[in-house]
C-alpha cells in the first residue's frame, strides 16, 4: 500500500459540478489592501494545551502574527484570554515537532506582535464569526458596488480555525 503524502502542493476536489469546490495549498492568498479578515478558533483555556486543541491556538497565533499590519481591518476571535494561555502553558510554537518552530504567542509577543484579538463565549463562536464575516461582507459589497470574492482557509482536520479574506474586485 502506497504512503499518502500529506504536503501534495496544490490540487483540487470536484463536486457534482465541474469546477473545484476547494483547492488545498500551502500558502495564503494575495493580501490587498481591501482585504478583511475574520478569523476564528474554539479552544478554551482550559483546552489550550498543545498537547490537545492547543495546536489550533498555535496556527491561529501564526496567522495572526504572520498577517499583522497586512491590512487595516482584522477581526481576531478566540475563546482563550492570550495572557491566560502564556501564563497557564508557557510558549506557544508552530510547526512540526520534529522540525525546527517558531514562537507564535509568548509574553514577548503579547503587547506588540499580535493584532488584538477579541474574547468570546465558546457557545456564541459561530454565530459571532458567522455575523462579522456577514458585516464585513455588507460592507465590502456597498463600499465598492461589487460582489465581495471570499477565501477561506481552514484546517484540513478539522474547521474551527477560519480564516477568511473578503475583498471587492472591480
């Protein structure tokens, strides 16, 4: 039996139709100045060890930090005060742990390298990401007169990390 290889950069699933519904990748998408972004993840304190949902903390900080200053509007929202998990499980750290990673969320980081995020109750979490992306949606389309494109990027195991670009094209 043939090893799947998990890095395959770039394919496509088909649906019941004949263009993709998703395409997987390895990097984000073009950031425009336009661009918004929602982003959203569920672990709480409580569940934020590494060990356990804490790695969606860790790709959730990455992005974070990765898309600072990128553009102007960015919504954060997370279940998990960042001081809370730094002081509860120490460093937060991206990448495979057989290779080297990358410090995403420390008390270095806390005051100046992370956009702010904003706390919400883990049973709202949906209905608020689903709201804020609906909002920046709204605004996207009336500010420019056109449809917004959206991008969402999530987690191929599971969905509670979302990421999504909204961005009016002429």
């Amino acid at each position: 039996m043939a090893e799947r290889n998990p890095l395959v950069p770039g394919r496509t699933r088909k649906g019941l139709f004949s263009h993709p519904k998703t395409f997987v990748t390895h990097t984000l998408p073009a950031i425009h100045e336009n661009t918004v972004i929602v982003a959203a993840t569920h672990p709480t304190v409580q569940t934020g060890d590494q060990t356990k949902d804490g790695w969606f903390l860790s790709d959730f900080y990455a992005f974070n930090c990765l898309l600072k200053g990128s553009v102007a509007d960015q919504t954060w929202l997370t279940a998990a005060k960042p001081a809370r998990l730094v002081e509860k499980y120490g460093d937060f750290l991206h990448g495979s742990p057989d290779r080297d990673r990358k410090v995403v969320l420390n008390h270095d980081l806390l005051d100046s390298e992370i956009t702010p995020v904003t706390l919400v109750e883990p049973a709202e979490m949906i209905d608020r990401f689903l709201s804020e992306v609906n909002e920046e949606s709204l605004r996207a389309k009336n500010s420019a007169g056109s449809s917004p494109g959206a991008r969402r990027i999530r987690h191929p195991i599971h969905d509670s990390l979302f990421l999504w670009r909204l961005g009016c094209h002429p």
